[in-house]
C-alpha cells in the first residue's frame, strides 16, 4: 500500500476508534433486537448489510459459528435460524456481554459463547462461519480496539489458514472487509487458501475525502 494511503488510514482509524470510544456504553434497537453494549466492546457497525445476509445465509440445519462475536449481534441472527450457534471472542467482556444480550433476546438456549483466540478453543466443524475481522494492522491498545485493529493481521492470518478445517464439506464463510484494510493482503490470503469468493453486497463511504468500499463475501472450496 502507497505510504501516503496508508498514513491517511491511520488517521481514519484514530477518528473512528475515538468516536466509537465516546458513543459508548449504548443500548441499540436493530434487526429486531435489543442489544446493550458496554464499554471495551465492539458496538453493531456500517450499513447493516452483512447481519441482514446472516438471516439469509443460515438454514435451520446449519451449525453456525460466529467468530469475534463482539456484541453477539452475528451470533443472535443466527439463532433466529438455527439451534446450534458457538459464538467466540478474544474479549472477555465481548464474551459477557454477547451472552447478556442472548439472555435478553431469548435465544440463549441456542447459542454457546466462548473466550478464543481465534479457533483456540473451538472444537468440530461448521456449516456457515461468520466473521467481520478488525480491518487494520496495528496494534490493539486496549479492548475496544481489539475490534478493529489486528497486529500485523495474526487473527485474519490464522483464520484464513486454518479455517478449512473448521468447515463441512459444502460449507461457507461470510465475512466482512473493506478497503479501509490491506484489502490486497487479503486476497491473497483467500487464494492461498484456495477458496471461491462471490461478492453479496458493497457499502462506499467517503469520509475527509478517502472513499473506502466495504464488502461481504462468501467463501466456499
Ligand atoms: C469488527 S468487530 C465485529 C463484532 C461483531 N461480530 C459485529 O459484527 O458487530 C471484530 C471482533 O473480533 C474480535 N477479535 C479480534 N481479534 C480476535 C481474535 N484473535 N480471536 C477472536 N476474536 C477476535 C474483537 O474483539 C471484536 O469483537
């Protein structure tokens, strides 16, 4: 990525993480769900258009996991569909607060939440995995930020390596990017993993004049 790109995302990055910081503890109403989000979690972010694919993506026979489940908004709409959901986060307090939110909505019973560094403590394999990853490849200072910065990409990096095996045969990843990450980085990474890619929805943005389009893929071998 050109240099002068590159520092004008991290200004990006620093204007969303403090604004995302100052709206925070919130209580949302979307999708038909009553979510509370407490500080140091990631709050339901952009258009909308990836959770609505959720509910279209997964059959109530699907196994479903959501990975960086945040405020468990993934996790919820899965539930909708299908009874056996695992929702995982490396945030402890994401973990909390997605499985409070399970609590409020109703669907508890469907969904398993865990603390994971990515598939660390995740056993078998999936129909549908979601993921909306951090974007940027700096480094997390504190919880919050986990949400959108990744070091170096070590969560996107073990994810799209090892994620093959977490999936049955015929199975699916929906997964969010955009190109307010290395968006390049990430195509490599899917054609090192040699999965198909079809694009199911785009989002453009433009903020201090730096145009980011974001995307919802999915994945299949
Ligand atoms: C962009 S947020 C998405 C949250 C939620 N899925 C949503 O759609 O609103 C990314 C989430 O990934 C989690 N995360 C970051 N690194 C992780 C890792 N190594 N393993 C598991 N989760 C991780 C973050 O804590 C955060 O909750």
């Amino acid at each position: 990525m050109p240099p002068e790109r590159a520092r004008r995302l991290r200004k990006w990055h620093d204007d969303a993480y403090r604004e995302m910081h100052d709206s925070l503890p919130r209580r949302i109403f979307h999708l038909g769900l009553e979510l509370r989000v407490p500080e140091d979690v990631f709050p339901p972010a952009g258009d909308g258009s990836f959770h609505r694919l959720i509910r279209d993506e997964v059959r109530p026979s699907d196994r479903v996991l959501d990975m960086g489940t945040g405020s468990g908004i993934g996790a919820l709409l899965a539930a909708s569909r299908s009874s056996d959901v695992v929702a995982v986060d490396i945030n402890p307090k994401a973990v909390a607060a997605a499985a409070a939110n399970a609590v409020r909505n109703g669907v508890a019973d469907r969904i398993r939440f865990l603390e994971s560094d990515v598939f660390a403590a995740v056993d078998g394999r999936f129909d549908v995995i979601l993921f909306d990853p951090p974007f940027r490849w700096f480094k997390a200072r504190d919880l919050l930020e986990l949400g959108t910065a990744d070091e170096n990409y070590r969560a996107l990096t073990t994810f799209m390596t090892n994620a093959v095996s977490y999936l049955r045969p015929g199975g699916r990843i929906l997964l969010h990017f955009g190109t307010s990450g290395d968006i390049d980085y990430l195509y490599q990474l899917i054609d090192a993993a040699a999965f198909k890619k079809e694009v199911l929805a785009t989002e453009e943005l433009t903020r201090e004049r730096l145009s980011v389009t974001y995307y919802v893929f999915r994945l299949t071998r």
